[in-house]
C-alpha cells in the first residue's frame, strides 16, 4: 500500500524533477534509446530516468485550437535511489498549471490523476506510480490531459513504444 506524499516530499520531489529536467535539457548523458524513449543518467546524485517527448500536442482555449508557447513537455519516470525514488512518474506541461488543478492520465481506456505544482505533476501516492507503470507497459500510447493558469486546456499523446525497455534500463542503471 502506498504511502500519502506530503507536502514537504512533494517539494522535495519537486526539486529532484526540476533538475532532471534540467539535465535532460542540458545533460550529454543519454545512455540508451528505446525507439520513442530515452534513457539518461546522471551521477553526483546518481540518478537515472526514462523519458519522452509527445508525438501530439492540442492547445484551445474556449473550445477553439489556439497556438501557445510551451517549454519542454515531457513523460518521465524517474529513479534516484538516495531520494528513496524508485520509479517516480512525472510529467512537465511546459507551462504552469493552474492552482489546485490536476493533470488526467489516460492509457488503454484506464484514467488516473496527477496532481500538479508549479509545472510538474505526478501521481499521490507510490502505489499510484506502479499502476500507471504497470498500464504504461501494456499500453500503445498515454494522453495527458491539463489545464494552464492562463486557461488554455492541453492535451499531450506520448508513444509508450520502448517504455518498457527504457524503464527497465533505467531501473538497472541505479541498482532496481
């Protein structure tokens, strides 16, 4: 059974993803490529995640499709064993959520919510994560549905081809 993150492991959780981020934009350290996932490891903490950009992104705004500006929007899942993660799903719109808003995560007709901070979102409790990895390995592609503080609804489809593979690298690569 999954413990409740609190509000002080979310921050945490949120700094550890902020700089995963920041190395997946910055990082060289890509080790592996799963046909739609990567895999990156960093060291100093080590940490290793598996990530994806989407194949679609829909932006409206009032029932109409709007252009907007979003910064990188991406699916990870996220190891960092000094953190205690062990599989941390986590997705970044781009852009910040709206306040007390979640994100719907949609794989094989199965829904599950993320709750969001900032820019990130991910699932409330440990047990939630290995659902959605689980339904993420015998799924063809998730939908991650948002909201902006600006109002703009996103919708995001991400290919789960090579999910598997990457997760399980990345896994091995920090000692799971």
């Amino acid at each position: 059974m999954g413990m409740k993150k609190t509000f002080g492991c979310a921050m945490g959780l949120a700094a550890m993803l902020a700089t995963g981020a920041w190395a997946q934009d910055q990082s060289t350290n890509r080790v592996a490529a799963k046909t739609d996932w990567s895999v990156f490891v960093e060291d100093n903490p080590t940490e290793c995640w598996g990530v994806s950009t989407p194949k679609e992104s829909v932006n409206s705004r009032d029932g109409r499709v709007v252009a907007v500006n979003r910064g990188q929007t991406l699916l990870m899942v996220f190891y960092r064993p000094s953190a205690g993660a062990n599989g941390q799903v986590a997705f970044t719109g781009g852009y910040p959520f709206a306040a007390g808003s979640t994100v719907s995560m949609e794989i094989a007709g199965s829904t599950f919510e993320l709750f969001t901070e900032g820019e990130w979102a991910w699932p409330a409790t440990t047990d939630d994560d290995s659902k959605i990895i689980t339904a993420m390995k015998r799924g063809a592609n998730a939908v991650l549905a948002g909201r902006s503080g600006r109002g703009t609804n996103t919708k995001d489809t991400f290919s789960l081809l090579g999910f598997t593979a990457a997760v399980e690298d990345a896994a091995k690569r920090c000692g799971g």
